[in-house]
C-alpha cells in the first residue's frame, strides 16, 4: 500500500557532523513537506515543495540547514554542521494541492529521530 | 508566536466516556481546520477537518466543533476506546497562495483508561 517512507529512522550523531535524512513521497504526489516535532513547539514546518520546487522554507534555519528535491521520488534534509539542540523528530509529508474549498490530506511518514551528542 | 494553540498538554478519560480536546487560534485568516492523531514511532495521521463555512463536522465517534467568534474549535470523541490513546494535534490552514501549508499545536496526549 502507498506510503512516504522515511531513512533512517534513528540517527544518533556527535555535534559538529553532517546529518542527512531522506524521504520518498507516494508515487504521484507532487507536494511534499519536511516537519520538526519538539516537546516545545509541536509540529513545525521547516520546508516545502511543489513539482520539486521550494515553495517556502521560511521555518528553515538557513546557516545550518538545507532541503532538496533531487528527483519526485526523493527529497533530502540536511544538517551541516549539526548541534544538540537540533535533537527532534524530523517528519516528511507528501500529498496533492488543494482544491477550491477543500483540503487534500497530508500523509506523513513514520519520521527520524535525531539525537545530536 | 504559537498561533495555534492547545493548552492541555494531557488528558485521561474513562473508556466509554466523552473526550474532549480543545484548541485555539490567533490568526483570523485561517479558514479550514483539521485534526491529526498521532501514535508512539509513527506519522501523524488524518483523522477529520472543518472548514470555516461549517461549525460542525462529523464522522462516526469524532465530532469537530468551530467557533469562529472565539476562534475555537474542539474534537469530541464519544464513546472513547482504549485504542483512541494518542497524541492529538490541532492543525489550521489559510487557503490561497499557501492553502497547503499547516499550522499545528503542540499537541494532547489522550489516555482512555479501561
């Protein structure tokens, strides 16, 4: 059954080191999202695309992070350098645009755990 | 700026009693609202929405309720099950030129005891 996957799932790193999370969206989905959760600010959106296109990556800090769309199949997140207080949970979504008056689900995938030492 | 806001981190409910998980907003230009839940290692996942023309909508045990004057809006589960233990995010969402792009709360934590 369609789904976005996620890799890794768990990634435990020392400060400093670069970190790449990668996520494949549902095969014909044409947005996708990168999402932090943390205890403090829930869910944020960092970054997200349409048609491979960045649309928005205003919640991205830029010094440090960056986010690509290599292919429609793959879209990258990476951290370099990386601190401790980039330990979160890292989500990537995908799904269609909306319509006029209605909202098109975001799917999410199971998400990477990041722990910076 | 938390513009979406839910001020219960955690709720515990009897099983087969009403839950009801409440949310804010601060931004009056949201127009469509949803609801995610979330279990432990997995991805948020859809579970209902309104739209800001409704303030009302329901699907089987979840009812959301919008109101617009108080910028408000609450998922009542009723009756709860033990395997409705999750976390419950709030989400809003401004349509247009950024009608994809959500906003979410920080989250409930829902335990339905047995």
């Amino acid at each position: 059954d369609a789904r976005v996957t996620q890799t890794p799932r768990h990634k435990v790193t020392e400060m400093g080191q670069e970190v790449t999370m990668r996520c494949q969206p549902i095969l014909g989905h044409n947005t996708v999202f990168w999402y932090r959760q943390t205890m403090m600010q829930g869910l944020e959106l960092l970054a997200y695309f349409r048609n491979r296109a960045p649309l928005d990556d205003s919640g991205m800090p830029k010094d440090r992070f960056s986010a690509e769309m290599p292919d429609a199949t793959l879209a990258t997140l990476k951290i370099q350098p990386s601190e401790p207080r980039d330990s979160a949970v890292y989500f990537c979504a995908s799904g269609l645009p909306p319509l006029a008056w209605t909202y098109n689900e975001q799917f999410f995938g199971p998400g990477t755990r990041l722990t910076v030492l | 700026d938390q513009q979406v806001k839910q001020n219960s981190p955690s709720l515990s409910v009897q099983e087969g009693r009403i839950s009801i998980l409440n949310c804010d907003y601060t931004n009056s230009m949201f127009d469509y609202f949803l609801w995610y839940k979330k279990y432990p290692a997995e991805g948020p996942t859809f579970l209902i929405s309104i739209s800001s023309i409704k303030d009302k909508n329901e699907d089987g045990r979840f009812t959301v309720f919008l109101n617009k004057s108080a910028k408000h809006l609450s998922l009542h589960i009723v009756p709860s099950q033990p395997g409705d233990s999750a976390v419950y995010f709030c989400a809003a969402s401004r349509r247009g030129s950024s009608g994809d792009k959500l906003t979410f709360g920080t989250g409930t934590r829902l335990a339905v005891r047995p």
